[in-house]
C-alpha cells in the first residue's frame, strides 16, 4: 500500500508559494509526513533554492523560520 504524501495530495504551487502564510500552511501539511526527515536531509544535501522542504521553509539555499511578505513594512504613524 502507498502512503499518501500531502504535497502529492495538495497543491503543489503552496510548496513553492510567495505568501508567507501559503508557506505555513504548507509546513502544517508537512507535521505528519511519514518522509519528512526524508524529504528535509534531500533538500539541505540539494542545497534546495527555495520552497517547503521537510517542513522547512527554504530562501536562497538557507533555513529560515518564516519567510516576511514582500515590500518594506508599513510606516507606524503615532496617534
């Protein structure tokens, strides 16, 4: 019997997403993967670029805990 691997059952573009919370949500699919440590020890050997691997985000080749939305942050103006 195959086991099912969630970035075989969802969508694959969420692993590859630009939306920080895309990529978190794809990180809670990643929580029960029976290959995850697997998956994770591929991708860190790969020097992966980008995305969700293991269930770690991915930037330029690096670990990251989360990724930041794109654009400068927004002015926080005193009331």
């Amino acid at each position: 019997m195959r086991q099912s691997l969630p970035c075989h059952e969802e969508d694959p573009e969420l692993w590859f997403a630009e939306s920080p919370a895309q990529l978190e949500l794809a990180k809670t699919f990643c929580a029960p993967c029976p290959v995850r440590d697997t998956c994770l020890a591929g991708a860190l050997d790969r020097a992966e670029p980008w995305g969700v691997w293991g269930g770690e985000i991915f930037d330029r080749g690096v670990v990251i805990a989360r990724k930041r939305p794109r654009g400068r942050p927004r002015k926080v103006t005193a009331a």
